[in-house]
C-alpha cells in the first residue's frame, strides 16, 4: 500500500434521499447496480477507504437536474467545512445556457473558496461558442478545465484547447475508453498518445470501473502499464471515481492494483507526484 498520504483527485458524494439533483444515477439502478444510487456521504467514503490514509479530496460534480451544480457547490462546501482535509471542489456549468447566464453561474461557483475549476459531463463540444466561454473563463482565472473526451473526440479537443496554452487541463478517466477489445484499445492508445504528446495535459487514472468487470491487477494491467509508458509519473494523478468505480471493486481493491505499478516502477518521488503532489499543485491544495 502506499507509504504516503493519498490525494483522491475525483470522488463523489450525494445525498440522493434529500436531494433531486441526480436523475442520472437511474442508469446504475436499470443495470442492476442500485447502490450507487444510494446517498454517499462523507462517512461513508472514509468508511470504504479502510486503511488507506486519505489527506485530501477533489470532489467533481455528478448533478444532472438542470443546474442542480449551483446548489451543489454550496452543498458540499458546507461539507468540507467539517473535514480537516484539504479539499477541492470541481463544479460543472450547463452548455446550452446563453453566454450571459454561463458566465453568471461560473461566477456563482467562483465565489466558493473551494471552488477549483469545472467539468461538463455531457452536451460540451469543442469549436463551440459554449467552449469557447468556458475555456476563456478558466484561463483567466487559472482554474481547472476536467476534460471529460472520448477517444474519438481527443484530437478536435487537443487542436481547439491548443488556442489556450495557460489552461490547465486534467483529461478525465484515462479518456474514456469504449471497451476492452483488441480494436477498442488501439483507438483509445492512439488518441490518447497524440495527447499525451502533443499537449501539457494531466490525466487522471481512473475510471476502470466503467470499463472492468474488477479491479484487481490482471484486470487493469493494461490500461495501467499503458498509461504510465504514455504519461509518466509528473502528468498521472490518482482519483477513485468513487462511488461509481465500486462497481468493479473496492477502495483497497483500487489502490492495491494501482499500486502494483507504483512500487514496480516509479521512484519514490515519482509516486508522492503520483499519488498527492499533482493534485495539490493542479487544484492548489497546499
């Protein structure tokens, strides 16, 4: 396990009994997966967590009611003012708003002090006036764009993003690969190359619950191996996607896999950047 404190870079929590902010979380109940639907609260990430030591979070919106993200923001804000933790809040903003109203709600979210950057989970397309506004909007402010990409829209995403070289990008979930065949993999490895080559982008290594069927180290040798031969130590960032990643497996499940790579190949340097100090520099948790 890792000999130094862990910066989850991309979890979750809701409170889906109180709150009407996840209609999305459906799709977990239609899959047979009902208990990620179930509230998850602060107790109950440190409670699945079980010996690994946990000294900061980046919380990422989930919320799919229609700018339910507002409300969120301040909802979990009031959350970390409970914790010790450093802890960093990653909002979202709607792209079908007018450009007026969009800029009023990252300026909303702006006011939190938490308040690090935004992803758009759905409905964000590069070459857009809507992408456009909000990439302006983060380099501005030196906050955080969380790019959520799949493979095939990677290079649009890396030329438009190329107009914007003070923006700090964090590709999500390894950019989302769309499957585990031979032929799925060559698509995302050769998306995912071009920008790790040609860009300064982050990617967060996460996400292999949406794709594995577990979480033990057989199963995510690949997409592992691959990530650290394409990124390397200083660009990867540790991040759970829990909840929803626990479909597949465990917290300890996760980092054990994970850590199978980092005690093999990285240096002990390389693994604090790894595991904590590329998330504390990228969402400024010092």
């Amino acid at each position: 396990m890792p000999t130094v404190p862990i910066v989850d870079a991309h979890m979750h929590l809701w409170d889906t009994g109180s709150h009407a902010w996840y209609p999305g979380l459906a799709r977990f109940v239609d899959a047979g997966k009902p208990e990620i639907a179930r509230n998850f609260l602060l107790a109950d990430f440190d409670r699945g967590v079980g010996e690994v030591e946990v000294g900061g979070l980046v919380h990422v919106s989930a919320t799919t009611a229609p700018q339910a993200y507002l409300d969120e923001t301040r909802w979990v804000d009031g959350i970390a003012e409970t914790d010790p933790r450093p802890f960093a809040i990653v909002g979202a903003v709607d792209a079908r708003l007018p450009r007026a109203e969009m800029l009023d709600h990252l300026e909303q979210q702006a006011r939190t002090e938490r308040f690090r950057g935004v992803r758009v989970f759905e409905g964000l397309a590069p070459n857009t006036p809507a992408a456009e506004t909000i990439a302006s909007w983060l380099q501005e402010r030196d906050g955080v764009f969380d790019l959520v990409a799949k493979p095939e829209e990677i290079l649009d995403w890396i030329d438009f993003l190329a107009g914007y070289p003070q923006l700090r990008v964090v590709l999500e979930h390894l950019g989302f690969p769309q499957g585990r065949s031979s032929e799925k993999r060559a698509v995302w490895h050769n998306a995912v190359s071009l920008a790790a080559k040609e860009t300064q982008w982050l990617c967060k290594l996460s996400g292999f619950g949406l794709i594995c069927p577990d979480l033990a180290w057989p199963t995510l040798e690949y997409w592992l191996e691959s990530s650290v031969s394409l990124w390397g130590w200083r660009r990867l960032m540790f991040a759970s996607n829990m909840p929803v990643d626990s479909m597949a497996g465990t917290y300890t499940e996760l980092v054990s896999a994970i850590d199978h790579i980092v005690g093999t190949d990285a240096t002990d340097q390389e693994a604090e950047f790894f595991y904590s100090t590329n998330a504390i520099d990228t969402y400024r948790l010092g």
